[in-house]
C-alpha cells in the first residue's frame, strides 16, 4: 500500500464523516513554507485559514509555547496569571476599549461568538428586545449558537430547530433602517465577509449601522475573528471604517496556531455579564495567554501590521495585472484578499495551485481566498506570482 492510500484510507476510515477529504499530509512547516509527507514544498498563503499570522516555527511563538509550558500551563478559573492579565491589557489596548474595556477568553472563533450571543440575550435595555440580527451569507461558527447567527441555511438546515430570535437581513442600508428599533438587542458582522470570499459590506453600510444601533441602544458587535489581529492592514478593520463597536469577536491569527479566542466588550456593554453568567474550563489559561502575548507582541515589535497592508496593496497589484481569462475582480484588504473567478471553477484553481506548489482556497464555487501569513517578504511576493499564473494557466477557458 502506497503512503498516500494509507493516510487517505486511514482519515477516511476514523475521522468524522463532517471532515471533507485532506489534499495532503502534512508534516512540517518554517516561515511561509510547508512540506508533505513526500516531500513536496508548498508555498502556504492560507496560513491555516488566516491563523498562522507569524507563519510556521516562529521562533518567538516556539519560545512562548516551550517557556510558558514548561513554568504553568493551565490553572482553573479560581486563579489569575500573568499573561492572562497581561494580554487582557494588551487586547483593551489594541482594540482601542481602554479603561471601560473588558475582556472575556474562550478557545477558538465559535466559543468568542456563543459567549456574544449571551452578551446580546444580556441587552433588555428599555424593553423586551427578543430579536438578534446578522447578515445573509456570513458565517459565525459551527456551534449552536454560532450557527443560528451564520447567513448560509445550508450549513444550519440539518439541525433546526436554532436558539431563537435570530434574523438575517440583507446587506443593505434599506434593510438596516427597517429592521433596527427596540425590540433588538444586537446586530452582529463580519466587517468583511471572509467565509464568503472575502467580500464587503456596502459603502456607508457599517457607519449607518453605528448610527441606527446608538440610536435604538442595539449592541454592535464584530465578528473579527478572521479580519483581526493585524490581518487587513490595521489591528482591526474597523479602524479603517471610522466606527467603534460596543464589542468585537476575535480567535484565528491572535494565537497563531495556537487555539484562543476572545470577546471583548467597550462601555456599556461591559457592565452585562455578572458573576457566574458565563465561564470556560481552558479560557484564558496561561498557556494559550502566553502564546497570544508572544505573537501580538511579535506583530507589534516587526511592524507586521503595516507588511500586512503593504504587501498586500503589493500581491493584489500582481493579481491584477495577470492577464487571466479566469480573473473577474479582486477584493479584499491587507493580506486578507478575495479573488473573484468568471466561472465557478475555484476547486480547479486551488487543485492546480496544489500541482503548482501553492496553497490558497476556494471559499466559495468562484472565489479564491488568500491569506498569506504576515511576515510575507519579497522572495514569498515573488514565488507567490509565479505559482498562482502557472495555476491559472493550468486550468483550461470555457
Ligand atoms: C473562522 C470563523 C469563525 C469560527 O471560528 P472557529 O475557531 O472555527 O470556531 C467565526 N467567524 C468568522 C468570521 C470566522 O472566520
């Protein structure tokens, strides 16, 4: 039996049936680059879905996790530590919260998202506000609660009946100025829609949503779990849309491969939750803390925040100069890039990335997404020009 039936079969015959079929087996990765079990090197401008942010083996992110894991790795929520203190600090900081800021730690996107919809079942400000409202075609998380919050019926069909209350509105300023009053508690985004290759929302879209929500004592929270951490340019995009959230979700690049999330809640909406209202055996350990405080304090000390919107001003210039029947358009801000296709052939183009030594994704039937990790240099812009043309050209015109 080759090593390649072996791994195949193996994944097949004991991973859960919800796990589509892995493109390869992978067993190292340094800086930009990872290897397959053959060999083979690709060139990685998915950084694990926009997680790895320093890249693979970063010394600083090996260092925290050796260091941390060797003096304390996991206490219980009767106690507090350093980094979980210190990196509270730091997210009230960055995410511009300041002193009214606080922060509650989960491990992963969907936990950040369970602990928001708590946080908006928490706004009976003035009246009964039973409902919740989220935009078609986002995505929010797996988990229940997660998932009744995510636009796409197809990922939620299989297991109605959702926690109630949710509704999904257009992504219009018509439909934020018919549906905001107070009866709802929250309105939750994506400031960019990731999942859905990376799209945004309208022109004027979030300041009017700002607006209308201040107006009815609505939460506005950020779902940032993909477009944060330094991703699109800034620590957060909602810099770059002039607003202030009243909380905001992050998980993926904040620990750079290893699993945290976050929730961290502005003003008001920071006097809801009470003791005892909402909790996690491993949020906010020492260990994940750590790590999170290694890689923040990385992103900061390298300017990885200005790479990332320099290089990726740079790498979508490259896209759209490749003169491809396939291209359409291209989107996106920083280093988190969306490549519109004429044609739903994005499996293709990813597959022939694959043969070129590229990992990008098809998001979607005709979307490409790009998330490179954000220490890309030159040498990386460059590698990444070659194998996405020879991609493109591999896959046949209409
Ligand atoms: C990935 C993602 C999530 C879910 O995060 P998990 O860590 O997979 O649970 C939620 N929202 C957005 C915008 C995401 O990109």
């Amino acid at each position: 039996m080759s090593i390649e039936t072996a791994w195949s079969d193996r994944f097949g015959d004991s991973l859960m049936k919800s796990m589509g079929s892995p493109f390869a087996l992978l067993t190292r990765g340094d800086g930009c680059y990872v290897w397959d079990e053959s060999g083979k090197q690709y060139l990685d401008f998915l950084a694990g879905i926009a997680v790895n942010s320093l890249g693979h083996a970063h010394p600083a992110f090996v260092e925290a996790v050796s260091h941390q894991s060797a003096t304390l790795a996991h206490v219980s929520n009767y106690f507090t530590t350093s980094p979980q203190l210190e990196l509270a600090e730091r997210l009230k900081r960055i995410t511009g919260a300041g002193a009214e800021g606080r922060v509650y730690f989960g491990n992963s996107g969907a936990e950040a998202n369970e602990a928001a919809f708590k946080l908006a079942r928490l706004n009976r400000r003035g009246s009964d506000r039973h409902r919740i409202l989220a935009v078609h075609d986002s995505f929010h998380g797996r988990t229940m609660g997660a998932l009744a919050l995510t636009g796409k019926p197809a990922l939620r069909d299989a297991f109605e009946p959702m926690p109630s209350g949710v509704e999904h509105i257009d992504s219009t300023i018509e439909a934020l100025e018919r549906s905001i009053d107070s009866s709802v508690s929250a309105l939750i985004l994506e400031p960019i829609k990731g999942e859905a290759g990376v799209v945004e929302l309208p022109e004027g879209f979030l300041v009017r949503a700002r607006e209308l929500t201040a107006q009815h004592d609505v939460l506005l929270i950020l779902d940032e779990i993909q477009t944060g951490a330094g991703r699109t340019g800034s620590w957060f995009a909602f810099e770059q849309f002039g607003i202030v959230p009243d909380a905001v979700t992050m998980a993926k690049g904040m620990g750079g491969g290893f699993p945290i999330g976050a929730l961290v809640t502005f003003g008001w909406a920071s006097e809801l939750f009470q003791r005892g209202m909402h909790g996690s055996t491993f949020g906010g350990n020492p260990l994940a803390t750590a790590v999170a405080n290694a890689v923040l304090a990385e992103i900061e000390s390298a300017g990885l925040v200005h790479n990332a919107a320099a290089r990726g001003e740079e790498i979508m210039r490259i896209i759209r100069d490749i003169d491809s029947p396939h291209v359409a358009e291209v989107r996106g801000r920083g280093l988190l890039i969306g490549v519109g296709l004429t044609r739903p052939i994005a499996a293709a183009v990813s597959s022939a990335a694959l043969d070129a030594g590229l990992i990008v994704n098809a998001a979607n039937d005709s979307s490409i997404r790009i998330a490179p990790p954000l220490i890309v240099g030159d040498d990386e812009v460059r590698l990444f020009a070659e194998r996405f043309r020879m991609a493109l050209d591999a896959v046949p015109s209409a």
